[in-house]
C-alpha cells in the first residue's frame, strides 16, 4: 500500500519502501548496460543478501537485520566469505 501526506512519525507510513527504492535506484544509475534480466536479478540478489546479511544498521543498533530476528550465521570478519562457503555447502 501506498499512504499519502501521513508524515514521518505517523504509524502508517510507506518511508522503509521508499528507502529501498531509493537505495536500489542509486546502485542501477552506477551500473549501465544490463543486456539480460538474469544479471539484473543477480545483482539485486547480491545487493539483497549484503543489506539483510552483512551491512549493519544503525537503526538496529549495528546489526544486520537477519540478527535483528535471531538469524545469527556467525559469519566472522569477512562475512561475504562466509556466506559464499555456506552457500557452497548447500
């Protein structure tokens, strides 16, 4: 749903889908030239697992969102490593 004119601090707002298409929209200006829509949805995939795996947020006070629910990968250091090893085990 999209809600018109509510204002930041109301409770029925669409500002978290906004900031993903704003965040998706600066990542597509950068990247020119997609010729098939498989590198496009390997990309935003990519672009998916960095935000909800690996990129802290300080809205949730430095963790990712998967460690906001409970999904905890222990992924170390070099956490875009560790999710490839994992996703090779599987």
């Amino acid at each position: 749903y999209h809600f018109r004119y509510t204002g930041i601090q109301s409770r029925e707002n669409n500002n978290r889908i906004e900031r993903l298409n704003s965040n998706i929209k600066e990542r597509y200006k950068i990247m020119r030239g997609f010729k098939k829509v498989k590198t496009c949805q390997i990309i935003i995939d990519g672009w998916r697992n960095y935000y909800n795996l690996i990129r802290p947020h300080l809205g949730l006070n430095g963790m990712t969102p998967a460690e906001a629910i409970g999904m905890n990968f222990e992924l170390g250091k070099n956490k875009w490593l560790s999710l490839l090893k994992l996703s090779s085990k599987n």
